[in-house]
C-alpha cells in the first residue's frame, strides 16, 4: 500500500510540476510578445495609406515600433525621408513594381532611406530630382528644417544646413555608428538616383553589407556605389561586402562604384557573384572603380584598394575584375 501511495503522490508531483511549467512559460510568452521586449518575440506591423494597417507612413511607423520588429508596406508611392538610425527593423514591400518609396534629393540631409542595420526587401527606393537648387543654396520645406533642429539641436543643426545645402543626396544612405557589428541587407529591390549615387556607405567594424538580387541604376554621372570605411580606430575593423545577382547600370561612362580607405586599422572582403554591369562602352577598357586610399595607405589590395581581399566565391561577374583569379590575388590577400 505504501508503495502505491508513494506513486500516486510523485504522478502527483510531477503533473504539479508540469502545470508550473506550462504556465510560467505562457506567462513569459505573454511578457516576452510585448514590442520591444529583448530577447522575446517580435512583431509584426501594417503599413498602409488607405489606413487599413496600423500605419499610414513608414516613418510614423518606424517611429513607434521597436527593435527586431517588422514591418509590412503595402503597394503604393510612399513620398517620404525614411530614417532608421538606432533600431535593428525589417521593412517588407510588396514587390518593388508595386511598392516604392521615393523623395527629393536635392539635399544631402534627406535620402529616401537612411538606414543603419535591418533588412530592405521587395520594393523600389528612388532619389528623385524635384526642386532645383537657388543661388544660395537648397530651400528647405518647414517639415525639413523641424526635422533637422529635432535630430541635432538648433545649433548643430544651423552647421547642417549650411554643409547638406551644398551637396546631393543618395538613394539609400547607410553611415552609423549603430552599423558596428550588425548587419545590413537588401532583397529584390530596385534603387534609383537620379542625383547622388544610388547608394552611399560608411561602414564600421565587424559590420556585413549585402545586396542580392538587387538593381542599382544611376541616373546620373556619379557611380551606382560609393562605399568608405570608418575613420575613426575605435569603430573600425573588417566589413564584409557582399554583390550578388545584381544588375548594376549608369547612363553616363565613367565608374560604376567607388571606393575609399579611411585608414590602416580597417579591411574589406568583397564577395561578387552573378554581377552584371550596363554602361556605356567597352567594360574591359574603362577605368570602372574609382580607389582612394585616403591617409597615405599602400595599394596592397584588390584593384589597389588597401587592406582588401576579394573572395575565392567571386565569379561569374560581366566585369572581369570582379571575378577571383589565381593570377591576381593581391599583396594584402
């Protein structure tokens, strides 16, 4: 008899345990499901113009969602400066012929998307020249200047003024500390310039950049990539860049990407794989890369670019200096 008992009352002990657990977890599954909770799950938002999502601009979004969340645009023309400078998102469209962001380049300050880590998918963002520039310099919308005193202070944003009036915006600009040790990715998009390069990178240490299955079509005489290291030790490091099944075209000849080394604590590995290159005249006779070795560095690199090494999986690129080769595996590789 003694021993029945003793087995009903483990089974006893053991179904009370079980409930314990089944509980405790849905109750860190309910804690853990709140947006912005590290380390628990994250969420899922809706944008929409017709206000049938939870939102009606990307940036509205942005604003009021939390890190590793994700969010989902529906198809339509969103005419905003997108900005995304200290949360890790995934912005989702809806197919890059349905799904386009786009906004006035005329100034450096506003890029259709500033963006320091995520993922970008399945849509269409396009630098679109607009507003011509005045004599004095570019004429900012209210909302423009609001914008700029909130991210930098009056007077910070005063200097700012003065330094973006000068230059164009990219398509995609990519330039934050935040990048260090993260990692951004763009999927089935299609990136438009029609005044600075389609896309504009400063990358960080320990940070890995990918395009796949992308399109970069500048419109201008400026290259499809400008792409820099970090200038300051503390934040630099190794990026990996990664091109693959891209389609890079320029209407203008002259390079299709530029490259700079800010200093001798940085190092690239590029990875091309299945890209084709469009512009105008003989691939194999142009001057395709603009390098720039910035602090006096050593041409030791790939295409004299310091400190780089092309990957053994580069292959299969229209440009033949993408492509890896025994015979030209640099000093630095």
């Amino acid at each position: 008899m003694n021993k029945v008992l003793k087995t009903v009352f483990r089974m006893a002990l053991a179904m009370l345990a079980v409930g314990m657990v089944i509980r405790c977890a849905g109750v860190y599954m309910a804690y853990a499901a709140e947006p912005g909770r590290k380390g628990g799950f994250h969420k899922e938002y809706v944008v929409a113009q017709d206000g049938s999502g939870d939102f009606t601009t990307i940036q509205d979004a942005v604003d009021n969602v939390h890190d590793g969340d994700t969010l989902i645009i529906r198809p339509g023309v969103y005419v905003e400066s997108v900005q995304v400078l200290d949360k890790e998102l995934h912005i989702k469209g809806s197919g890059r012929d349905e799904c386009m962001l786009l906004y006035d380049t005329v100034s450096y300050m506003y890029a259709p998307l500033e963006i320091a880590a995520g993922s970008v998918s399945d849509m269409t963002i396009w630098g679109v020249h607009v507003r011509e520039r005045e004599p004095s310099g570019v004429a900012f919308t209210e909302e423009e200047l609001v914008r700029m005193v909130a991210r930098y202070g009056e007077e910070l944003a005063e200097y700012n003024i003065e330094k973006y009036e000068k230059y164009m915006a990219y398509a995609v600009h990519a330039d934050s500390d935040f990048s260090y040790g993260r990692k951004l990715q763009f999927v089935n998009c299609r990136i438009v310039s029609e005044n600075g390069a389609c896309v504009g990178m400063g990358s960080r240490g320990g940070e890995e950049i990918v395009f796949r299955n992308c399109e970069l079509l500048s419109r201008t005489k400026l290259p499809c990539i400008f792409l820099h290291d970090s200038a300051l030790p503390d934040l630099g490091g190794e990026t990996r860049f990664v091109l693959d099944d891209c389609f890079l075209q320029k209407n203008s000849s002259g390079d299709i990407a530029r490259f700079d080394c800010m200093g001798d604590f940085n190092n690239f590995t590029f990875v091309f794989t299945n890209v084709t290159a469009d512009i105008p005249g003989d691939l194999s006779e142009r001057k395709l890369f603009q390098i720039n070795n910035c602090a006096g560095d050593s041409a030791n690199g790939w295409c004299g670019l310091h400190n780089t090494r092309l990957s053994r999986e580069s292959s299969g690129n229209s440009i033949d200096a993408m492509n890896w080769s025994a015979d030209r595996v640099s000093a630095y590789e």
